[in-house]
C-alpha cells in the first residue's frame, strides 16, 4: 500500500513540475488580448492529466503552458459542485447551487463573460462534445433554473443576440420538442446558417450552428477527430478586427470518469489535448490570444497504481463514479497569463479575464 502511494505521489509531483519545464512555449507578456479562448475540461483534474502523460511519447499540450495554477470547485450550495454550477461560476463569476445555470443563487441572472464580450463588439462561440445544451455551454449562454430544462435552454440559444457560433450535439432539444416549435427553422429564419455536420461549411457566414447529433456526439473512438476540426473551423470563422470569445469544452472526460472506463478517458484526454495543440498553434501565429485551460470540478476520484518500471503500462483506478472536490488545474499562455497563477476559486476565473478586459 506505501509503495503504490509513493508512486502515485512521484507521478503526480512529476506531472506538476512538468507543466513548467523548460520545453514550455515562449509567453507573450507585452501585448493586451484581443481574442480569448477558454478551454474546459469536464471532469479533469490533475489526476487524469497525468494519465494522458503517461499514455504519449511526446510532450503534452499541457506541457507547453508557461503559467500554471490550481483552483477551487464548491459550489454555493455543496461543497462537491455539479457542473451546471461550477460552470456558472467560470462564465458568470457568481457562486450558484448546483443545478442552476447562468443565475447567482438567488435566481437571479447574471451575465457571463460571454455575454459581456458580445456587448463590447467581439464575436462569440461555444463548442461542446455534449448536448450544446448541456451544464457547462449552458451557462455560458442560457438562464435556467435546472440544468435539465434542455428545451428551455436551447430556446434561450436560439432567442440569443450574443452568440454567433454553436457546434455540438442536442439537435433534439430544437426540432423535436414538446412545444412542437422548430428552433432550427427559427434560427435559420433569423440569420443563422445550419449544419448537421462539419463539411461544407461556409466559415465566412455571420451566424453558424452546428448540430452534429440527435443526442451528445459519439465518443472519441466513433466521432474522430471532430473536437479538435470543429474547433479550427470556429477559430477561422470568429477570427476578427475586434477579437473574439471561444469556449471550448472536452464534455465527454467527465462522461468516461462517470462510467469509470479507463480506456474511454485516455481517449478523451488525448481528444482534448489535440484541441489544445490546435489553439496553441493559433495563438502562436497570433500573439494577441490568451489561451486558458481549466475544469469545472474532478470526476472519479482517479488515482494511477502500478504502472511498470519503465512507465509504458497505466493501471488507472477510480474511486467512485461521482465528482470530487479536487482542485483543478488552470494553464494560461498569451498575454497576461501571469495573472491565472497561484490558487483561486473559480469564480477568480471570470474576475481575472474580465478586470484585464477592461483594461484592454
């Protein structure tokens, strides 16, 4: 039992320092932000970064980030969020009860920083691997209080003047509803270009929403190589004088830790850090970008046991199925990144983007 904690602690201590070695990309601290992305994990925690680590031969995403910090996931109303609140918090910077999107616990709205960046002329996207209308692209769109009021939601995205770019799944909540009303037809009578998948995409329209799916999209080993695709289109389309605000969620991490499938998760992790790769190159190429990494709240309670001396076997081992109140990782590369280090509570997170914001 010692031996396999120490091991766990050396591989945890080894992914940390990892973050901030030497191979990390250059941090471009003199210029001001124009365009934002802001990617989340659904799910990850340091645990399951690690097991993506183990798992390549080369260097991860998350390797490259010079600044690094962690952050703290209760919610209003528990000390173990969900993510409809622990996303509420990141979009909104309002502690919220758990079950609640885009509302403080009061049940009052409150606007995300989506919706902020909308008002100040930026263009704005969401893409998920869920339902669009799911907790965690939810709150940075809709008002609602419960998560699972899926078509209420979706006509929330569908009434939306803020957002110009939806990719995911839950084509259901728009076209098979019980109001009978066509949201798809109604968003296309509104601007709105739609598609059922990525091909053939005019990335020059104004309005675009893709709804690749009746449900949440396949997982990884059937939808491909989608996330990091759809998400090099959105970087396309959005890409402006004004700037942009991208929210990119890896959804189906927390899906793989909630069914406790190893397998699944490595899949994911390495889905979501081929997504990252593909931002960072864009904010290589275009250095007023900051790029943020981070989580809503663990899911699994993961550990890593056993792996062999040469580290070429992972045995991972989840304690539950549920969430945790592990903190989560935050990675921030681009200018100003220096402020997303340290510990934080994740409501930091909107308070921190929007204060630099203003002093854009």
């Amino acid at each position: 039992m010692k031996k396999h904690l120490t091991l766990f602690l050396l591989i945890i201590l080894t992914c940390l320092l990892s973050t901030s070695c030497s191979n990390s990309k250059s941090n471009n601290t003199t210029n001001k932000p124009k365009n934002i992305i802001l990617l989340i994990g659904d799910g990850m925690s340091i645990p399951q970064i690690c097991a993506s680590m183990l798992t390549q031969e080369s260097p991860t995403s998350f390797e490259q980030f010079p600044v690094t910090g962690l952050v703290k996931t209760h919610s209003k109303s528990h000390r173990i969020t969900d993510s409809a609140a622990g996303g509420t918090a990141i979009a909104t910077g309002h502690k919220t009860n758990n079950g609640m999107i885009g509302m403080n616990a009061d049940s009052i709205a409150v606007p995300s920083m989506l919706e902020i960046f909308s008002d100040r002329g930026m263009k704005t996207g969401v893409i998920a691997t869920s339902y669009i209308t799911h907790a965690t692209p939810a709150s940075f769109v809709a008002k609602n209080i419960n998560r699972n009021n899926y078509e209420e939601i979706a006509a929330d995205f569908a009434n939306s003047d803020k957002v110009d770019l939806l990719i995911g799944g839950g084509r259901n909540h728009f076209n098979k509803r019980k109001d009978n009303v066509n949201l798809i037809e109604k968003m296309q009578s509104d601007g709105w270009n739609y598609y059922d998948t990525l091909i053939n995409v005019d990335i020059s329209a104004n309005k675009i929403i893709i709804l690749a799916d009746n449900d949440h999209l396949p997982s990884y080993s059937m939808r491909g190589n989608f996330l990091p695709e759809a998400t090099s289109l959105a970087l396309r389309n959005l890409k402006n004088k004004n700037g942009f605000f991208l929210m990119v969620e890896g959804s189906q991490i927390d899906f793989a830790c909630h069914d406790k499938d190893s397998t699944y998760l490595i899949n994911e992790m390495n889905d979501f850090n081929n997504t990252i790769n593909v931002v960072l190159e864009f904010a290589e190429e275009n250095p007023n970008t900051l790029v943020i990494v981070t989580a809503d709240h663990e899911t699994g309670g993961l550990t890593i046991v056993d792996p062999d001396e040469n580290y070429t076997k992972t045995n991972l081992h989840f304690s539950n199925g549920s969430h945790t109140p592990l903190l989560v990782p935050i990675f921030a590369f681009g200018p100003e990144a220096n402020r997303f280090t340290g510990i934080m509570d994740n409501t930091d997170i909107f308070k921190k983007i929007i204060d630099l914001a203003n002093n854009i």
